[in-house]
C-alpha cells in the first residue's frame, strides 16, 4: 500500500457518476495557469458518468501553477522527475479513491499536455488512453 503522503499535488476528486461498476477515471491535467478546478466542467461533458481526479502543477512561472519548468536540458530532467512524482500520486490515489489504473485516461492540456505525454511514454502500464491538446474547447469552431 501506498502511505498517504505520496498525494503531494494539490487535487480534486470527483466520484463517478454512473452506475457502471468499473467506471472510467479521467486524469485531469490542465496548463500553465490552470488548478485542480480549471478542467472539471470539460471533463464532465467529455465522459458523461466518469469519475475525475484534477491536478494543480507543482511548478510556479511567473506566479502561475504549472506542470513542470519550460523546455531546456534541465527542464528536460525536471520533465521525468515530474512525471515519476505523478505516477507514484497515481498509485496512492488509485488505493485511496477505489479506481483501476487501466481504466484511467489522461486529459493533458497544453502544459498538461506535455507532462501526460511522458507519462503515457514513460508509464504506459497507468493507462488506458490519452487526449492531449494544446487547445481544448468542446464547442469551438474549426
């Protein structure tokens, strides 16, 4: 078992909605600027019923919260150390709020984006599937 203390982000859960009995998890990560609250209203409209689970970045820029620092050969080191810290956060969170890993997909947007793609590299075995996107908007136009 995980201990308790390896929920270091700052986060939100959101019980499934549906009567499934192994519902879908949608891992919440938002950009540079964005909380544990920025994604939940798209998450509700992309997956009707799932459970969501929404992080805060770890990293300050310019007083914003972000996934990890900006791209340079440090940051790249930064980058995989972020992404270990978020899939020990997903093991204790998987123990503590009841969902299967293999039924979790990441949503990463822009920042969020960049951090879930190195984990669907680098943790595969975590996911399900992933939506990334540098832009997100359900009603937008082309």
């Amino acid at each position: 078992m995980q201990p308790t203390d390896a929920l270091v982000f700052i986060h939100r859960w959101v019980p499934a909605q549906s009567v499934v009995s192994d519902p879908v998890t949608l891992l919440l990560l938002d950009g540079t600027g964005g909380d544990e609250n920025a994604l939940l209203p798209m998450g509700k409209e992309l997956w009707l019923g799932a459970a969501l689970l929404a992080l805060r970045g770890k990293v300050l820029e310019d007083d914003l919260s972000s996934s990890f620092g900006r791209f340079t050969e440090a940051d790249m080191r930064d980058l995989k150390s972020r992404t270990e810290e978020l899939a020990e956060f997903i093991g204790a969170a998987s123990e503590r709020y009841g969902f299967r890993k293999r039924r979790l997909i990441v949503v990463g947007y822009a920042n969020g984006a960049n951090l879930a793609a190195s984990l669907i590299l680098l943790h595969p075995h975590y996911l399900a599937g992933g939506v990334l996107s540098e832009r997100l908007c359900l009603r937008c136009p082309i």
